[in-house]
C-alpha cells in the first residue's frame, strides 16, 4: 500500500487524517479545524501555490510520489519555446504569453454548447445530509465561478415535505431550492444538471424538472458512481423516517417493519438505518437490450422536451466503459462523466470503495483508448469529464490532458465540499445568528483560521473579488463558504495557467497527450504516455546528429 505523505512543510499543511491519492484524507470531516492543502487554499487562495515564507527560506521537490500507478506518476511537460493557443487579440510576444492570460474557458455538448469559466464540476451531490446542508454554500460558489453544479440522485424520494401522488410529483421543495439557489447566481457560465436514478425515475423527477424549469436544466441518466457498485445510500437514525423511506419504495436495511428490529431500535442496539437505492438495468441480459433501454430512455427525455442530457457512469469494467462513450457517442449526449474508483463523498460501504471497480487512472487510460478507436471509425465522440479522487490543479490539467481532446472537464467531489464546510465554520462563529442556518460547527476559529484575521475581508483571500462580481450590498446574501469556493476556485484556477503556460499552451482546447510524461515504467505501460526519457528522446538525438547548422543556413538563404 502506498503511504502519501501527511504534512507538507513547504506548505505548511497538515491533513487531519490519512491521506488518499488526492491528498484529501480518506475521511474528510466537516467540522476538521484543517489544515490540508485544499482547507487551506479555501482561504488563502493562490498565495497556496508557492512554499511559505518567502525571503527566508528555500525549498526543493521531495520528487517522492512516483510510485505505482496513479495520477501522481504522471509528470507535466515543460517547454522551453513556443506558445499555441494564444487567445484572439493577444500576440506571441512574452509580454502577452503570460501565465494569467491562459484561457482556460471551456465548453461542452452536442449541438448546444454549455459554457464553464474554468474546467470544473462538482460531483453528483445528491440525499446525503452533508450535500443538503451545505448546498447554499456549493450551489452559490459554483454559480459565482461559472462552473456546473450536479443534483445527485434521491434528492426528492427522502424529501418528507415533497409530494407524490401515482408516479406523478406535486411538490419537491428540497429539489427546488436545490435548483433555484443555483439559477440565482447563475450568469451563462455553469449548469445546474439533475440526476435521475431508478427511484427518481418511478418518482417522475424528470417530467416534474422540465414543467418546471423548462431547458435551464440538464438532466443527467445514471449508471453509476466510482465510490460504489450498488446505488446510493443514506443513513437515518429515526425509525418514523425509516419507515416512510420504505413506504416511499426505497430498501431499508435492517427492514423498519419487523417486529424484532423495532424492538432492537426501541432497545438501542440498532441506532440507524441504511437507506439504498436500486440497481439499474436488472431485467437486461445483453449488451444489445442496454442499448436498446438507454438509446430508449434518451428518446424519452427528449420527448419531454430535454435539449441537453449527460450520463454519469462509474468504474464498471471495461464493457461497461466501451458501453457507455459508445451509447453516449450515438445518442448525442451532452456529456458523460467517467468516475474511477477510489472517489466518492456518500456513504459507500468502505470495504467496497476500497476494493471494487477500476481506480481512475486506469479507467480514464482506457476511456481514451476507446474514444479514440470510435473517432478514428469516423464517429464523433461525447463530451467527457473525468473525475474520482482528483483535488489539485496539476489533477486537472492531467486528466485533461490524459483524455485530450475528448474531455472538457475535470469532476471533482470531495475537494469542492470543504471550501463550503470551511466557510461555514467561519461564518457559524462570525455571524452567530446563522450558526444553525449554515450549520457552522465551531464556538470559536481554529489557530489556522485566527491567523490570517477575524473577519471575513480578512480571512478569504476572494472576498473582495466576490464583492465585485455581486456587489456590496449583495454580500450580506453570499454564504461564506461560497466565498471559500471562489477562493480555492481561484487557486486551482490559477495553478492551472501556470501548468499551461509552462507547457507553452493558452487554450485548453491545445492540451494533449504528448504534455504528459509516465514517471514509472508500470505507468506507461497502463496509460500508454511514454516514460519520462523516452518521450522527445528521438528528437533529442536528431538535434545532437543531424545538420542543424545546414539547414538554418538554407532557412535564412
Ligand atoms: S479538510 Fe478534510 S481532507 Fe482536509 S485536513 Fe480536514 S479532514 Fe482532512
């Protein structure tokens, strides 16, 4: 097992737990008083790409991750001339090919182009109690960035004030407040997308979000998720709630209606329930009735009136990936997330996350592989987003450039919820009257926080660019943790540029494959980017050997 390391002196960050391939401790808490490196960043924002103290100190990489395969052994290309990409109105000069002029906008879909201002979404955040809690604070810091925003599966099913009467949905507060919050802030940039399960399914999520909200959502089919091999959990630790969950058709295990567990509940020796989801696709034995059922659900949705529609899918093997890019590819879907196992932000049976599925480098190697067998046979391949334990801006320029040119974004869970747990904490101990409203879970701020100052202006590196974008009298209505979004938003954002700039690339749309380098021989043997030495040694060898001087003479002749 590969032990990532804990601390980073450089940095001076310290996960509060133990820490996973995306450098995010393997249980990320809400209430943690930091100080990881993606906590951190939610307040000092781009100050986190450089070592601290500077004037009195140096630092030197500790070069010591490159071991098995994993995004970590991928390295990142530089180049030493050039500049491609170099967005309309800027020239080649150095004096505009600098790093904060890289253009990372991006865009995906079919027919109708979706925007982003910089090349993220947020994983599904669905009926887990830690995405409805924070969700102002998601929902408002990814409007305010201009990234998309995904409404995980379940979200009306548990909603007791929702109501559904015949497969037919009357009332879905929790599901509109959801979307609203987002459409509130939303400025072209972004997206808010619906995911749509078996449950959400017979619960009609989708023919109530298109009388509603018309296009203005994108509605996303699900086949899976990279932290799991089953659907979606929750857990309820009240038997009155257990039993409506069963009543609304979901499995609830232990089962709320035996007498014996009721009496084990009433005793003391059962405190929660587990509240599932069910598996898709049961009834199909073949590859041509998934087909036939997906290509089906699509004509559904469109008849409904969905103009933009997304797939999310998770580390099923590698039928299930050529199944879903190929479906996905044929039905003219907007965009397909690809989740690799090892991500996850619910509460998946932790034996399973550790053990099923294909871990995410591998996963996206071969995603690459078949998209790229697809596009070759002439066919115009779907949108992608990669995403399963990706965190940093060296994660996102990787997996852009491992699945280059298929895919757009980089899908991040677990990362993009501490900003939101930060500045809630913040917000709970500076505006006490809110506490409970952004369920803050601090009395007083931590030494990391106390720092950098007592008040907001101080504490969020983006709190006066946020000001800007909404306007000072707006601010009262900005959840703290939104701010902190912004803030980590403009880290990875920035660090980004920086990557591109060095691989001398302005625009997203030049990143490709040959930026990347495999670290180990293991690693490029399994994404097929050639080892460190190896890439450009050709080249190298022909600059020692041939005419160089020749032919320069014959160019200026
Ligand atoms: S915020 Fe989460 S990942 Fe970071 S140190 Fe705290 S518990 Fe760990």
């Amino acid at each position: 097992m590969i032990e990532w390391p804990k601390s980073n002196d450089v940095l001076g960050t310290v996960n509060r737990g133990n820490p996973a391939e995306s450098g995010l401790c393997t249980l990320c808490r809400a209430d943690c008083k930091g100080r990881c490196e993606t906590w951190l960043s939610s307040l000092k924002g781009r100050k986190m790409l450089y070592p601290r103290d500077f004037g009195w100190v140096t630092a030197g990489s500790s070069n010591t991750c490159h071991i098995g395969v994993s995004y970590n052994s991928l390295r990142i290309q530089g180049y030493n001339y050039g500049a491609k990409g170099i967005p309309p109105g800027l020239t080649s000069s150095s004096d505009d090919c600098i790093f904060p002029n890289v253009n990372i906008e991006t865009e995906f879909g079919n027919e109708i182009k979706t925007k982003a201002r910089v090349p993220l979404m947020t994983g599904a955040l669905g009926s887990t109690f830690i995405a409805q809690r924070y969700w102002n604070s998601l929902a408002i810091g990814a409007a305010l960035v201009g990234f998309p925003i995904v409404v995980g599966e379940n979200v009306v099913g548990i909603d007791k004030e929702a109501v559904i009467k015949n497969g037919k949905i009357e009332k879905a507060p929790e599901l509109d407040r959801r979307i609203t919050t987002y459409l509130r802030y939303f400025d072209g940039y972004g997206a808010i997308i619906v995911q749509m399960n078996v449950e959400d399914t017979r619960n009609g999520v989708a023919e109530y979000v298109i009388d509603k909200y018309g296009d203005k959502v994108i509605m996303e089919l699900k086949w899976g998720q990279g932290a799991k091999s089953i659907g979606g959990e929750i857990q309820v630790d009240n038997l009155g709630y257990a039993l409506f969950l069963k009543e609304r058709g979901y499995v609830v295990d232990p089962d709320p209606t035996k007498p014996e567990v009721q009496k084990a509940y009433e005793a003391g020796s059962i405190k929660t329930f587990a509240r599932h989801s069910r598996l898709g696709y049961t009834d199909l034995a073949t590859v041509e009735d998934v087909y036939e059922a997906f290509m089906s659900s699509v004509r559904y949705l469109r008849s409904l009136g969905y103009k933009r529609i997304s797939l999310k899918t998770g580390s099923y093997g590698m039928e299930g990936l050529a199944m879903a890019i190929r479906f996905a590819s044929e039905a003219g879907i907007d965009l397909l997330t690809i989740d690799g196992s090892g991500g996850g932000t619910g509460m998946s049976p932790w034996n399973m996350m550790e053990t099923w599925g294909v871990p995410s480098i591998l996963l996206h190697a071969k995603a690459y592989e078949y998209a790229k067998i697809l596009s070759e046979k002439g066919e115009k391949v779907v949108d992608m987003a990669f995403g399963g334990g990706l965190a940093r801006e060296d994660h996102i320029f990787k997996a852009l450039a491992l699945g280059a040119p298929f895919v757009k974004l980089v899908c991040m869970g677990r990362a993009l919820m501490i900003p939101a747990f930060l500045g809630s904490n913040v917000e709970g101990v500076l505006r006490p009257e809110s506490k409970k409203a952004v369920n803050g879970n601090w009395d007083d701020l931590p030494a990391a926080v106390k720092e950098l100052g007592t008040k907001p202006e101080e504490i969020f590196a983006g709190y006066f660019e946020v000001q800007k974008k909404v306007g000072e009298s707006e601010m009262k209505n900005i959840p703290f943790g939104a701010i902190a979004m912004w803030t980590l938003a403009d880290k990875l954002a920035a660090g980004l540029q920086q990557l591109m700039a060095g691989a001398r690339k302005f625009s997203l749309k030049e990143i490709s494959r040959d930026d990347l380098v495999s670290a180990n021989r293991e690693t490029e043997r399994e994404t097929k980017i050639q080892f460190i030495t190896d890439a450009q040694d050709e080249r190298a060898k022909e600059i020692l050997t041939s005419g160089l001087k020749a032919r320069v003479a014959k160019k200026s002749s």
